[in-house]
C-alpha cells in the first residue's frame, strides 16, 4: 500500500511560515503550578518562622525575671548557635538524606526550648538558648538543594528569588507570633510557639515525597567541605558584607527615629525596607531583562547605591520612601549569590554551601549592628551609622568582582 507523502505539510526551517518557539515561562505562578513546590516551599517557611519568633521570645521570657543583660546573652546564644548548627546540620544532610537531619535538629531544638523555659540556672538556660539554636532544621539550605530537582533549569533562579522575597513574611509573622503566644499563655509562651511551628514545619516539610527522595550527590569528603573552594570563600566574603550593611542600618535607624524625636519610626522604617525588598523580589522575576544582565558585582553595586540617599537623613516621611528604596536590590543581590554558590561549590556539598552563606550573612549583620550601634553611640550623629552601609558594600563588590575575574580566568585556562 503506497505511503502519502505529507513532507509538503511540514513548514520549512527559517521560513516565513515556521512557529516561533515558546518562551520559558519563569513566572512565579509557572514555578508554584510545578508539583509540590508550593508544599516545600510553605513548609519551609513555616518551619523558619522561628528564626524570627524565637529571638523577641527569648527577650520577652528573660525580661520577666532577668536583666537585659542576660536577655541579650540568650539572644546572642541562639544567634551563635544557628550559625554554628547550620553549616553542620546541612553538612550531615549532604552526606546522608534530609529527613533524618531534620527530625534529629528538630527534636534537639525543642529541648532546647523546653530547658530554656525551664530556667533551672542561669549557665543552663544559656546552653539551652544555644541549644534550641545550633537544632534548628537547616529549612533554608535543604530546600535550596530541591530546586534543582524540581523545576527546569531556566526556573531555578525564579524560584531563589521567590523564596528570598517570600523570607520576609518570617519577620512579619514571627514576632505576631510571639506576642500572640506570650499574650495567651505568658512570658514563656513565645517559647512553647516557637518550638511547636518549628515543630509542624518540619513534620509538614520532612514527609514530602521531594524531601524523602533528595539524595545527596556522592563525591569524595574533605574537612572544609565547600570552603576549600576560593570562588565560595570569595563570595562568602561578599555577604558578610551585605550582611553588615544591612544590619548597620537596623541599628542606625534606631538612632535616626530618636534624633528626629519620633522613635516609634523606627519599625515602621524598617519594615518599609523590607517590604521594598519584596517588591524587588517581585521585579525581578517579573522581568527577565533583568536577569540576563545582573552579575553579583553590579547587583552588590546597585544595592551600595541604594543605601547612599539615606545619607541625606530627611524628614521620617521621605526616610520612608528611601528606605523602601534601599531594600529593592537585595532580593536579586541574593538570587545571584545562589545561583554563584551552586556553581562553585564542590560536588557533594551544596547544601552545606548554601548553609554557609546564610551563617556569613547573619553573622556579617550581627557584626554590622555592633559597629553601627558603637560608631551612633561615639559620635552622636546617627549618619555616621548610615554610612557603613555602602562603604560595605561597595567593598563586597570590589570581592565579588575578583571572584567573578578568577571564574573567567578558570574557565579560559586550557
């Protein structure tokens, strides 16, 4: 039986008639449609709301029976234990799987909680505090490894900036958790809060099929694990600078709203920058424009720009519009420094690389408040405090700039 030929059907290749390709959907709503990335994604943020309760919590219950001083050495505690525990919880869930990590941080964490309400003595309730904090489940760095599982390439980067966007709402909810918590239960409800929507996040989180079936890629073991590699310690370098500038101006503004006579201003300036940077979140996936021409180097460099008009420390209703302004750049800042961390980490150790960056970012704020805060408190003028802000970042630029020239060369070299 003779065969139709239906060749003529088919248009010519570059001819007038051929169909254009589809562009790659990199919407935020096309990375939410992909199967169970909205469940991992609000488990995470659900599991991570303590990061922003527990803190407010720990000074609430303290204050009730101690002195601010010791308030700040249980917060300082828990600080210190999260930058600790996470490179190394997510070191563990590198070389073996996620949810018996999880489960394991989860539990020691919620003692740690318990112990800390218990206030048996004061050395007790410190490790305690520090405790609760080196347990708390690596939500961060092991849903950043799934991206990759779950989506398309062309949508990773979508999906960083979604979840760096997203982040915010833990500062938002965290503290109206606490608060809510203390007002029902008392000063050691904050606490008990904390502890249980740690809990259920990672319960919820934990038992996703995307969670149970993510293993980690087999590669040989080093002890600095993905420090060894000098790309990530370079950009590593970058954030703690970010870091910096971003919480010398937490305490900066502090000081701004009490010169200008209005220190209620101070959280409402504060939460103008982060809801800016959920707006340039938005944008950036929005526009992919953006996107195809960002590199950390500029991204670092705009986000040093955007710092430099508070300098000009106006009345507290422009502050809040420049606020707002200074917090657009760090979400896609962010974004790249991820997209950077997954290339240069050594294979085998990406969560770990990703636990690393958010330990030197937390670690560069906490560092950028105590200079901010000493240099306002020395000088008297809260602009000084001000200024941190881009003389750092102009200088993690400079760092990302000669990561980003050693890429080229290692790249170039035979």
């Amino acid at each position: 039986m003779p065969v139709s030929d239906n060749t003529h059907l088919i248009p010519p290749a570059g001819g007038s008639s051929a169909i254009p390709p589809r562009p790659a959907d990199t919407s935020a709503a096309a990375v939410l449609r992909a199967p169970r990335t909205a469940r991992v994604l609000a488990a995470s943020m659900l599991g991570r709301i303590p990061l922003g309760a527990a803190p407010l919590a720990l000074l609430v219950f303290a204050r009730e029976t101690m002195t601010l001083t010791v308030a700040g050495l249980l917060v300082a505690a828990f600080t210190a234990g999260t930058a600790v525990g996470q490179p190394m919880l997510a070191r563990m869930a590198d070389r073996w799987r996620q949810p018996p990590v999880l489960w394991l941080a989860m539990t020691a964490s919620t003692v740690g909680f318990a112990l800390t309400a218990a206030h048996v003595n004061l050395a007790v309730t410190v490790f305690a505090a520090g405790l609760a904090g080196a347990g708390a489940p690596p939500f961060e760095s092991c849903l950043r490894v799934l991206w990759r599982d779950l989506l398309p390439p062309h949508q990773v980067q979508t999906a960083y900036t979604l979840d760096i966007a997203v982040q915010e709402v833990i500062f938002i909810l965290g503290p109206v958790v606490t608060l809510g918590a203390v007002g029902l239960v008392g000063p050691a409800g904050g606490l008990a809060a904390a502890a249980l929507v740690q809990g259920v996040g990672t319960v919820w989180f934990a038992t996703t099929d995307a969670v149970r079936r993510w293993r980690g890629e087999p590669a040989p073991r080093h002890w600095a694990g993905p420090l060894r590699a000098g790309r990530l310690r370079l950009t590593l370098g970058a954030l703690l600078l970010v870091g910096a500038a971003v919480g010398s101006v937490t305490v900066a503004v502090a000081g701004y709203a009490e010169s200008a006579g209005a220190r209620s201003w101070a959280g409402w300036l504060l939460a103008a920058q982060a809801t800016g940077a959920l707006v340039g979140g938005l944008l950036y996936v929005r526009f992919a424009g953006l996107r195809r021409h960002a590199t950390l180097p500029r991204a670092i460099g705009v986000f040093a720009v955007g710092y430099l008009p508070l300098l000009l420390t106006p009345a507290p209703a422009v502050m809040l519009v420049l606020m707002a302004v200074s917090g657009v750049a760090l979400p896609p800042l962010l974004t790249i420094a991820f997209v950077v961390i997954d290339e240069a980490a050594p294979a085998g150790t990406v969560a770990e690389a990703f636990a690393w960056a958010a330990t030197a970012f937390s670690v560069g704020s906490a560092g950028g408040a105590a200079a901010g805060g000493a240099l306002v408190d020395a000088v008297g003028r809260p602009v000084f405090g001000l200024l941190i802000a881009p003389l750092a970042a102009a200088v993690a630029s400079w760092i990302a700039m000669v990561g980003q020239g050693r890429r080229r060369s290692a790249t170039m070299s035979p």
